[in-house]
C-alpha cells in the first residue's frame, strides 16, 4: 500500500511543469521529477544518491544552500534567484521554493526543491532593458521619471541609498538599477532579507563567523560583507534587523570596519550600501524598533517608489510588459485585453501594487485561450471590487491629485483618444486640451 502511494505521489510530481528534487539529512537526492531531468539535462540515475551541490554546482550551494537556510530559520523559502549548471555547462537562472520534509513524528527527514527555468524570462528581461534602456524598470509616469533620473545622477556616488515604499511597488528594481548604473557593476552585487535570518544568526550572514563560535559552525564562513568587498550589498527589509544588529551595521557604516562572529579580528570593509524597507518609518523611530542614527547614515539618498494607485498612467505600460513576458513563459499568440478587462484594471485600486498586477495578468493569461483577454477571466476579488464601488467622476474630486488620477483612467480606458475623451466628459477639445495641460498631462 505504501508503495502504491508513493508510486502515485511521484506520477503527480512527474506530471507538473516545475523542476522539484528531495534530498536526505545528508543533502543526497533521492528523488528528481522529469522536469528537473529536462531543466537540468541529467537522467535521475545519473544524480539519485548524489550530493545536490555537487550536480547543480550553484553558488549558493557553497554560499548558502536554500534547505540549509530552512532548517535554520524553520521558515519556507519562496521565490528564490539562483543559477545551476547544466549537465551541458551552461549556467541557467533558475527561481525556486524550498521547504523541510518531516516524518509522522514530526522530525526532519530532508527538504524538497521545486523550481522553473527562467533563461527565456532572463532573455526576455535582458532585451527589454534595451529598448527601455533603463535596466528593465517601466515607469512612464512623472514620478518614476524622476527617480530614474536620480539614479543616473548619483551614478559615481558610493553613498548608502534607502528605498522606502509599499509591498510590491519594485524596490527591488530600482536597487538593481542603482547597481547597473554605478561604477560598482562590474564587483559582486550581493542581496540579504534582513527578515529571513534569526536573531541569532543574522550576525553570522552578514559578518561570517570561525569554526566553533556557535553550534553547527563547524568551519570558518565568509559573511556577505566580505563577499560583496568592493561592490553593493543590498539589505531588503533593513527596518525588520534586530536592534543589537543595527549597532553592527552602524559600525560598518560609519568606519568601515566590522569582526566576525567568535573572532577578534578587526577586517575592512569597502561595500556600497543599498538598504529597502516598506514599513513606516516615523513610527519606527517613534517605537524605537530602527535606530535613529543609522536611519540616517542608510538615508543618505533617500528614494521613494510611489504605489502603482498614485501613477495610474503606468498601468497600460505594465500590462503590455507582462503580457508579452507571459507570451513567452506559456508560449500563447495572446496579445491583448478588452476594453471591459482595461476598465476594471484601471479603475482597481492595486493594494499589492506592481506584484498584483503581475499576478493577475498571468492569473488570465493562463485563463485564456484566445488572442484577447477578457473581464470574465480576471480575479474575482478584482472584478467584485471594481462592481461593488462607485467609480469617481471628474466632478467629485476636490483637488488637483484627483482630478489627474480620474481624468487619466479616462485617458487610458481610451487609449489615449482625446476625440473620445471630450465625448464622455462631453467637454470640447480645446477645453479638454486646457484640462489636461492644466494637470500636467499635455507632455503625455
């Protein structure tokens, strides 16, 4: 009987288009899915009972193996970047998720690995930053404009840089624009979620720690300071590190030096510093949960990315982005959206900002079989907010910021059609001219 389960429990995971491996305690595969085979180029035989890092050979098997990071924190790990090489020698970004395995007595017996190829993605991303030639970031509106021209201007800076903004609205990104654009591209470009780790080991992620000075630390490591020497380490979530940890960073910061953990050895650090946080900061310093001082030594170029509600003319941009990735991803002839599915979009007020906006176009895209996508094939929680709410006319706003996001939808529902435009706000095209020129919309 366990067997046949087992037999069953491995035709599903052999179906299903994601990589997925298991290994032991000991890391040692034992089980690897037919899209792993084909991702990978090896036949199962050819890695069953093998050291996973020894067959993907991923930096961060040697850096920090995704399970390891598991164990540790007790704490899946979702959306993960990587690269592995290939039976062939080519290395393959790859996004995965990572989780524990654990017997009927609840101890862990291993982990699990599922993952997808993103080579197309990653060629499809390289190529827009061409055309865009702004690293891949897609922002029409004033407000990114702005920040792009930021970016450019503190080009040949090494001062820190904090991104503040909501979940989802792309700071990631924008860090990787600040990296791109800087004199530092060529050097390691290094990425830590100050949320991830533990308290207790965060100190041994950043700094490195020696053989003994913990358990488990059963040889010297390297912390991520170290391995971004001369290049950028990124600190997302920096507003969510314990405050013990802050005091560390601060030193970093301030003289450029730091210990690592069970040593007493004063080492140099020559790192550029980009750090990211969505929570609200004045309440931070209010509650004493972000140090003040270090606030601002990381402020030093303080950059706000805007909520995709308050830049609404980006929103069509986005769309045709996501859609000719998805083309790609799920191979379709799919090409755009009806003008019923572009209403609701726009009038959405997007709490998830750019990431729901991702997630719901492939939401669709899956959905549809067609060249267009329809409303019908959006989210529920997206189609019954935009019919449950009044949808705003020009005339209700009582200030400017209003007038603009409103006349926009209008714009853009449209497609930028003033003729049709001036019909539904029965205006002519002068006065809709003057309207919009007025709101700073004219250059649009």
């Amino acid at each position: 009987m366990i067997n046949q389960k087992e037999k069953i429990q491995d035709h599903i995971l052999d179906s299903i288009g994601e990589g997925v491996f298991t290994v032991d305690k000991t890391f040692r595969i034992n089980f690897f899915n037919k899209a792993a085979e084909k991702i990978t180029g090896f036949n199962k035989e050819e890695v069953l009972g093998k050291f996973c890092k020894h067959v993907f050979k991923s930096d961060l098997c040697f850096l920090d193996c995704p399970i390891s990071i598991v164990l540790r924190n007790n704490k899946n790990i979702y959306d993960f970047e990587a690269k592995i090489v290939s039976k062939d020698g080519e290395r393959k970004p790859i996004r995965l998720n990572s989780a524990v395995l654990y017997n009927e007595e609840n101890e862990p017996t291993g982990g699990v690995i599922s993952f997808r190829d993103q080579s197309e993605v990653e060629a499809f991303r390289k190529s827009l930053e061409k055309d865009t030639n702004f690293y891949g970031i897609i922002g029409h509106s004033k407000a990114m404009k702005e920040i792009f021209e930021l970016i450019k201007e503190i080009s040949e800076s090494d001062a820190p840089v904090l991104i503040h903004g909501e979940s989802g609205t792309g700071k990631e990104l924008v860090a990787n624009a600040i990296q791109k654009s800087s004199r530092r591209n060529s050097k390691e470009f290094v990425k830590v979620n100050c949320s991830v780790f533990p308290d207790n080991l965060l100190a041994s992620e950043l700094f490195g720690h020696v053989k003994g000075a913990f358990t488990d630390a059963h040889k010297d490591r390297l912390g991520r300071f170290e391995l971004a020497n001369e290049g950028t380490i990124f600190l997302d979530e920096i507003a969510e590190m314990p405050i013990q940890m802050q005091s560390k960073l601060l030193r970093v910061l301030q003289e450029g030096t730091f210990e690592r953990v069970g040593e007493s050895i004063t080492r140099n650090s020559d790192v550029r510093i980009i750090s990211a946080t969505n929570i609200n900061i004045d309440q931070a310093l209010k509650k004493g949960s972000l140090r003040e001082d270090l606030y601002y030594r990381l402020s030093v170029i303080p950059i706000e990315v805007p909520p995709l509600r308050e830049r609404t003319e980006d929103i069509i941009p986005l769309i045709n982005h996501f859609i000719s990735k998805f083309a790609i991803i799920y191979k379709k002839e799919l090409k755009e959206l009806d003008d019923n599915a572009l209403e609701t979009l726009m009038n959405y007020n997007w709490p998830g900002n750019v990431r729901e906006l991702e997630n719901t176009i492939e939401y669709a895209f899956v959905r549809t079989n067609g060249a267009t996508i329809h409303s019908s094939k959006l989210p529920a929680i997206i189609r019954n907010y935009v019919s449950n709410s009044s949808v705003k006319s020009i005339d209700e706003c009582v200030d400017k910021n209003c007038e603009r996001t409103e006349l926009l939808k209008i714009l853009n529902r449209h497609k930028w059609n003033k003729t049709k435009v001036a019909q539904e706000l029965k205006v002519g095209r002068t006065t809709l001219w003057r309207k919009m020129k007025r709101l700073g919309l004219a250059e649009e």
